[in-house]
C-alpha cells in the first residue's frame, strides 16, 4: 500500500523433514536435540537481566546458567537441501540414515507438501515427506554427525500416544510435528488394520 518498511531477514537453506513411521513397533520415530536459539529464549525469559547492558563481545558467557535440558526439543528429522545434484527424495532418504538409522529406498519417500518456515525471518521453503520403515531396515543407530556438531537422540512416540503426545505444552516441539501427526490421523490412520 505504498508504506515504507525496513526489515531484517536472513538467507537460508530451503530444507526437509521426514515423518518417520514405524510399522513394526506402531510408533512415530522423531529426534531430539539442543536448540541453541530455544535455551537463549528460555535464558531470556527466565533471566531477563542476562540481555541488560549486554554488548556482542561481553555476551559470551551466563553467570548463572539454566540446565541445557530447557533448550531440548522434539522434531521431525530433517535437513537442510544443500546438495543441488540430489533430489529431496535423496536428500531425505540419507537424513532419515543419518539422523535415525533407518536405510529407506527413495521410492518409499511419499511428498506430504511443502510449506514456508520461518516467515518472519527467513521464509525458506520446507518440504515435508512421510515414509515407513520396519525394525529391519535399521542398519545404524543414527544420532546425526557429530563432527558437525550434531547431538541427536532418536525417539519413538507409540501411535496411541501421539495425539496427547502432540498437544503436550510440557513437551517443547516444532509446529512440523504436530501438523504432521494430525496429519497422518486424516490420511494413514484410518487405512491402518483395526486391532
């Protein structure tokens, strides 16, 4: 509408995730891991005095530091799309190895949708995938590459869990979770064999 508006954004990778289900166990796979940005809101709301007077040299380290457990959070595996002569099938496929140790054919990678994330700040675009995998396709413990710095613990959530599981306020996650549990209530679930 002709308003003038100065904005700050970054630039970054567009990426993937996997909602990973386990059919011989009943049981979504997802991760867990340290979120530097997550604790540093925590820190910010439970120690609003750490962002007083603070400059960006000085702001190196916390007086009184919170457990590293309140930056923890639930999630898809996913990744970024940084290998341009890979398809995301490809590139889902090895973060699914890499991330949880399940070896998936990129046949078995079936496109949910894909969507914006980080709108206000990055506006990257996300693509989301479903696949299933068995107890005998876990070649690996997964867990990510810890000479990038990664720290994964891989997590199952039991089918009957999941919904509570999703609206748990206790339990820190990403929207990408939540979404994609209900979306497999919509459109998995209700082809699943009764029990």
């Amino acid at each position: 509408n002709g308003t003038k508006k100065f904005w700050d954004f970054m630039r970054t990778h567009d990426s993937v995730s996997i909602l990973i289900f386990n059919t011989s166990r009943q049981c979504f796979v997802v991760v867990k891991q340290f979120r530097p940005a997550v604790y540093m809101c925590e820190v910010e709301k439970h120690r609003p005095q750490v962002f007083q007077n603070q400059d960006k040299e000085g702001f190196s380290h916390l007086e009184d530091p919170l457990p590293a457990a309140v930056g923890v959070t639930y999630e898809l595996c996913a990744g970024i799309v940084d290998k341009p002569d890979l398809s995301l099938e490809e590139i889902a496929c090895g973060e699914v190895l890499e991330e949880c140790g399940y070896h998936v054919p990129v046949t078995d990678m079936k496109r949910i949708t894909s969507y914006r994330s980080g709108v206000g700040v990055t506006g990257s675009r996300q693509t989301l995938f479903y696949v299933e995998v068995t107890d005998q396709m876990r070649t690996g413990e997964g867990g990510g590459q810890p000479e990038e710095g990664e720290l994964i613990e891989v997590v199952e959530i039991p089918l009957e869990d999941s919904m509570k599981f999703a609206f748990d306020e206790t339990l820190p996650k990403t929207m990408g979770v939540i979404f994609s549990f209900m979306w497999f209530q919509n459109n998995i679930a209700p082809k699943l064999p009764k029990k």
